[in-house]
C-alpha cells in the first residue's frame, strides 16, 4: 500500500513538474508577443519557438520508455500521455502561429504554401499524425480502437523523422542545430532498433500478401 502510494505520489510531482516546464514557458512566449517584446522579428520568434517547443517534447516522449526499461521506473509510463498532448499542443499553436501571424487567415494561400513547398508538406503531415494520436490518447476511445490503436501509435516513429527533416528543410543557413536534433532522433530510434525492424518487416509481409 506504502509502495503504490509512493509511486502516486511520484507521478503526480512529475506531472506538476511536466505542467509548469510545459506551459509557463508558452504562457511567458505569448505574454511578450502580445507587448512586443519579442525584438524586431517576433512572428518568426513565435513561430520558431512553438515548433521547437513541440520537436523537444516529442523527443522527450521517446526517452521515457528506454529510461523506464533501464531504470525500472515503470511509473514514468504514466507521464507519456500528458508529453504526448503538450507536444500536440505546441504544434497546434506552431501550425496556427504560421497561419495567423505569417499568412494573415488566408486559407488559400496556406494550402497553396502546404502543396508548393516539401518541408511545409512534411510539417503539415507530421501535424496530422500527432493530431490523430492526441485525440486517440483518450481512454474510451483506445479501448474502442483495440489493437489498431497500438498500430496508430506505432507511428510516433515516423512522426520525429518527418518532424526532424522538416526542421533541416526549413533552415536557411546555421545547419548545426537541424542535424544536432536530427542525430538525437536517430540515437533514440536506435533505441527502438528491433521493434521499428519488426514493424517494418510485418509492414512489407502484409504488402506482399
């Protein structure tokens, strides 16, 4: 009873931890966007640090299953869940950023911007995939969903490699920040080594069936 108590208690600070490390730093973004505070280019600021924001947290996510497995801290599987939505929500206010202070709510120019350039289409595709997986992170509906919500989710993989390849695209000059975080995303895949390699394999079976 100590035990589960304990391990209550753990999750529970951490998710208070998750919750001001998450939302104070996009609370205090918005807070000098909106008295201009942000310098002399603070759209791109903006944008800039939502998407970020939302790469971290995604990468953040993918370390907490091998630091469990290490450690044996299985409670920190409990906190996946609520990364995964502060991930889904920075992206959200990245891809409404752009749309909104860039664009100015022209919606055919977002589409128009979406099919004309690649990193704008592996964003948007990355978006979708995150979005998917946010409102299936549901209970009812994961228990609906049965095995192919495991399947869904399978594809958090994919998700950082398009999220990493569009940071690279996206980068005019100063590289060295894009292949850091698209390094990072390899090591942590690699991680994940045989299972991606078993998904793959059931993937191409299922194909030539």
């Amino acid at each position: 009873m100590n035990k589960k108590i304990s391990t209550a208690k753990k999750v529970l600070m951490l998710k208070v931890v998750i919750h001001l490390v998450a939302f104070l730093p996009l609370f205090n973004l918005y807070y000098l966007a909106f008295n201009d505070l942000l310098g002399a280019d603070p759209v791109e600021r903006v944008i800039h640090f939502t998407g970020i924001g939302a790469f971290n947290l995604l990468l953040v996510t993918l370390t907490i299953s091998p630091i469990a497995k290490k450690f044996k801290q299985g409670y920190l599987l409990q906190v996946r869940r609520l990364l995964g939505l502060y991930a889904f929500s920075y992206a959200f206010m990245h891809v409404l950023n752009f749309l909104a202070f860039d664009l100015q709510f022209a919606w055919w120019l977002f589409f128009n911007e979406i099919v004309k350039r690649p990193y704008i289409t592996i964003g948007m595709l990355a978006f979708v995939l995150v979005a998917a997986l946010a409102i299936t992170s549901l209970n009812s509906l994961k228990r609906k969903m049965g095995k192919s919500w495991q399947n869904l989710h399978n594809f958090s993989y994919l998700i950082v490699v398009l999220v990493a390849t569009h940071f690279y695209w996206s980068v005019k000059s100063e590289l060295i920040s894009p292949l850091f975080y698209f390094l990072l995303t390899m090591v942590l895949l690699g991680f994940r080594y045989k299972k991606i390699k078993a998904l793959l394999g059931s993937l191409f079976s299922k194909k030539l069936n």
